[in-house]
C-alpha cells in the first residue's frame, strides 16, 4: 500500500498547511461533551466533530436545516460535519479507527477538529499519541474541553 493511501502525510499534504486546532472533549455523558462542543464552534470556518460512541438522544449537534427554522445566533454558517466513530479505549485498541477517521478527515484538513472521548481513562496517553509524527504537524493539540 502506498504512503498517500495510509498516512495522511502522502501526496495530499505535499503542500505545508497550518496545523488544524484540535480540541480533546471528556465528560460523563455523550449530551454533556456534544453540548460543550456545540458551545465552543465557531460562526465560520468548516468544524469536523469526531464522537466516540452513540448520542444519548439529545444531541447539540443536530444542525438539519430541513427540520426547521433556527435562528442565526445558534447555528454556524457552515455546518459542521459529525462523525461517530464505536466506542471503545481510543488509546487501548491501537488508535485503528481514530487513525483511519482522522486520515479521511485530514485529507482535506478542516478549520477545527474535535475529537470527544467516551472515557478520559488514557486521556494522557492519547494526547501523547496526537503529537506524534506524523499528527503532531497536522494538528494543534489546544486546551482539552471539559463537559
């Protein structure tokens, strides 16, 4: 398999780009971290939300135009782009799925990431991981968000 295929570092990120803003989200429940994220986005820039595990039905971050008016003060102009990814130690299951989401995200590199965390258990351990090569020069790790 070739390096542009595997590493987000192949021929797509041949050109410097600024690392993206990248914010660590933990708290108890998934509503709570959601809500912490629909607080924190920015009104422009395109915003990618990766979120460990299911919604617990009340999700912040439900921005369907079609089901609804909204008023401009809530809802950014670009919609951010949600992904849910299993639940399950990002750290303990060698980071498989949270490298292969976080290379298709890279690809075309947002203006923000955040990455919620069903559990802070290794919270650590995966931030340390994040600012390795080759995560340590596409993202900027900021202060984590706690919900």
């Amino acid at each position: 398999m070739s390096a542009s295929v595997s590493s987000p570092t192949g021929a797509a990120a041949v050109h410097h780009r600024p690392p993206v803003p990248t914010w660590l989200v933990t708290g108890p429940r998934a509503g709570a971290r959601e809500a912490a994220i629909a607080a924190h986005l920015p009104k422009e820039g395109a915003s990618v939300i990766i979120l460990e595990g299911l919604s617990d039905g009340s999700s912040a971050l439900s921005f369907d135009p079609a089901d609804g008016p909204f008023s401009h003060d809530i809802v950014p102009q670009v919609l951010p782009q949600v992904i849910r990814i299993a639940p399950g130690c990002l750290h303990c299951s060698g980071n498989l799925i949270l490298r292969v989401t976080l290379n298709r995200v890279l690809r075309r590199p947002p203006a923000r990431l955040y990455i919620s965390l069903a559990s802070a258990g290794h919270l650590e351990q995966l931030r340390s991981w994040l600012s390795e090569a080759p995560y340590g020069a596409l993202l900027d790790l900021q202060d984590d968000i706690a919900a």
